[in-house]
C-alpha cells in the first residue's frame, strides 16, 4: 500500500486501542521472533525492497527560543549554530531541484520557529507550491500551528508536517518546558483536520527508559488514523546541548523500536531519520528488515551530518534495495 493512501482500518492488524503492556510485551519478544512479526507485517503493505528517498533542508536555522535539550538550534545553547533568517523562496527552490536529480521524491523543509508567523507563511507556501509542482511531496516542520495556520499550508498542498512527540509524556518534561505535550497533540490535531498527512515520531537515546519508548509509541498508535509517516530517530549528541554527554543507546534496542512501531503502525512508513552518520551499515540492513521503509539522503540533517549519497547507493547495491518511491503492493503476491 502506498502512504498517499489511508491505513486499511478493516485490517485486524491496524488497531488503535494497544496498551504499554502490550508494548513492552513486543519489545520483550526474542530477536528473532520480533524482527520476522515486524517484517511480515511490512511485506504486507511496501515493497521490502525498496526505501523511499527524502531530502530535508533548514530553510530557516537556529536562534529558536524553545529549550529542546537535544537541539543544536535553541538560542540558549552555545553550539556553534548561528540565526539565519527565513531563505529566500527561488534558493530553497534550486536546492529542491539538486535533491530531486539526487534521487529524492520526498522535499522537507524545516525552520527553526516556536511557531510561524503569518507573514512568513507567504514564502513558505511558494517552497511548497514549487516543490509539488517538480512532481515531489513537500513536508514541512516549522513548530506549532494554529488551525488557521494549517490550513493556508494545507491550500497550498503541503502533503506532510512534521511534529514529533520526541518521547512519553512522562519523560516530556525532562526534555522540553516551552511548550507541553498537549501543544503536540493539538498541532497534530490541526494538521490532521487541515487535511494534511502526519509525519510524527521521536527520538531515543535522551536518557529514556523502556517504558518511555514503550508508551511514546501507545500514544502514535492509538492515533486515528495513524502517522502515515514515522520517523525514529537516533539522538546526535551535540555539544553545547544538555545532552551532549548521555550514554548511547544499545543499537538493537534501537532496532527492536522500529520493529515495535512497525508492528503496532504496519500500515505506516516507519522513518529511519536521525543518527545514521553513526551507524554501522549492518545496523542499519536490521533496521530495514525490522521495517524501516524510507531514509533522509544527503550530507546534512538541518544542522547534523548525514552519510553521504556514495555511501547510500553502495548499501542500497550490498542490500539489493532500490531507492525509489514506495508503490503499491498487492498484498495477494507476499
């Protein structure tokens, strides 16, 4: 099944009432046992061989007010990264143009704003309407949106925004404290209703417990409908950052959450996104196989590095994946 479309919620296997306990039955599952549930699932809606390609840019970079301990972007962090304002429109355009001819079929566009302002959704809206118009999706992370707001973005045919949950609401506040976990969902909530698809997940690696991970994930699930596109991320621990010293998460923990969004999400595009410059290939052929359909390309994740394209195509080649984007699947093949 193709993300453009709605999960199939005649499907028993997409639910929307799963519990932490179930969750962490999942995560608690053998290796084995969780990876071949997780793939199954997968090959019942995408292609297990194919990874769709998407490109990110910062269109407009640092000086944010939020206090996101994991962001090299925040104003009150001294990492290095200076205030840029907003890009101008035929700039992001160009660099759209470059992403495409790379391979990309996703363009996402992030700015470092608590939330936007009116008049800077102008500007965005052309990055947006351009973009369709190369025959890409356009996703779009700028901060909270007013339903308003969402549906100016929406008009413009925006078919993504990106809001992530980062972690459980219990470990919430140990993160961020300019803006709560309800300021999540209500953003998600006026996306939605704009009629524009949800982009939502988190990051690991912050300090989490198991249960946090667990439950950041009960509470993507029970959305109705689900994220169609999931991104787990891997923490890039910058310096400057509060978290620039926290210990690394086991990878196959890392693994076995993909392999639990995927089990609980099936019919979502599970997002391997942040921290791939770390990773080893072999990681990150078992995050494919746990269900990881999409990955960002290109050198650099709004203000973190990434791997570059050479280093891609040459896993792609190893694994037999194709980077394309992801079409339908009959289920009656798999």
């Amino acid at each position: 099944m193709n993300e453009m479309n709605a999960p199939l919620n005649d499907d028993p296997a997409v639910r929307f009432d799963w519990t932490a306990e179930e969750a962490l039955a999942l995560f608690a599952l053998p290796f084995a046992d969780l990876i071949h549930r997780a793939q199954t699932l997968h090959r019942r809606y995408f292609d297990p061989n194919t990874v769709q390609m998407a490109s990110l840019l910062s269109v407009k970079t640092g000086g944010c007010p939020e206090d996101c301990a994991y962001c090299p972007q925040a104003a009150q962090y001294d990492t290095g990264v200076d205030a840029a304002k907003l890009m101008d429109v035929d700039t992001v355009l160009a660099e759209a143009k470059r992403a495409k001819d790379a391979g990309a079929t996703r363009y996402c566009m992030g700015a470092a704003w608590r939330s936007p302002k009116d008049k800077d959704l102008d500007a965005v809206c052309k990055m947006i309407e351009g973009v369709r118009g190369m025959g890409m999706e356009a996703c779009a992370t700028l901060g909270m949106l007013s339903p308003d707001q969402a549906k100016r973005l929406s008009d413009a045919g925006l078919d993504f925004y990106n809001h992530n949950l980062d972690t459980s609401e219990s470990f919430y506040s140990e993160i961020i404290s300019t803006r709560t976990y309800a300021d999540r969902l209500n953003t998600l909530q006026a996306v939605r209703d704009a009629g524009i698809k949800v982009c939502c997940g988190g990051i690991l690696g912050m300090g989490e417990a198991a249960q946090d991970r667990a439950d950041m994930l009960v509470t993507l699930a029970n959305l109705r409908p689900h994220p169609e596109s999931v991104p787990i991320n891997m923490l890039v621990q910058v310096e400057g950052t509060p978290l620039e010293d926290r210990d690394p998460l086991d990878p196959l923990d890392f693994v076995r959450t993909i392999a639990v969004a995927k089990i609980m999400m099936p019919s979502s595009t599970v997002r391997l996104s942040a921290g791939r410059e770390e990773m080893s290939d072999e990681l990150q052929a078992l995050c494919f196989l746990a269900g990881a359909g999409s990955i960002f390309v290109g050198p650099k994740l709004l203000t973190t590095a990434n791997p570059e394209q050479d280093r891609d195509a040459a896993l792609f080649q190893r694994l037999g994946i194709h980077g394309e984007d992801i079409g339908p699947v009959s289920t009656d093949t798999l």
